[in-house]
C-alpha cells in the first residue's frame, strides 16, 4: 500500500456559542470538529469491506499453492 497524498479538509470549523466552556475564546464562541460522523462511518465501512475482500484473496491463494504443492509431492 502505497499514501499519494494526504488532501486537507478546507471546510471551516463550526462556531457554537457556549460561554461555559474552558476553550470559548473572549466572546464565548466555541470552534467544533467539522468531522462529518455519517462520512467517516461510510469511509470506514467501505475500508472494512476491502480488507476482508482483499483477506479472502490471500486466503485462496494460499489454498492454490498449498494445493500444486500437494500435486507436485503426489507426481
């Protein structure tokens, strides 16, 4: 596996008012993660299927030459 690059959000961080909170700058504004949950979660499903499509291709290649393997002993 090979990173071409790492591509940087450009989207800005929402602002939410909350004057309570330790990290509220002098006006009490708040900057939240611009962290799209449904994204990532769709990211991360789409990964999880490639590693077991890709896990299942080792899988049979290994049974392949574990197979010759066994033809070639048998000869």
């Amino acid at each position: 596996v090979e990173v071409s690059g790492i591509n940087r959000d450009p989207s800005d961080f929402p602002i939410e008012f909350q004057p309570g909170n330790e990290a509220a700058d002098a006006k009490g504004y708040v900057k939240m993660p611009n962290v799209n949950t449904l994204v990532e979660m769709a990211d991360m499903s789409e990964a999880n299927r490639s590693y077991e499509a890709n896990l299942q291709v080792i899988k049979q290649a290994r049974d392949l030459i574990s197979m010759t393997i066994d033809l070639m002993r048998n000869q």
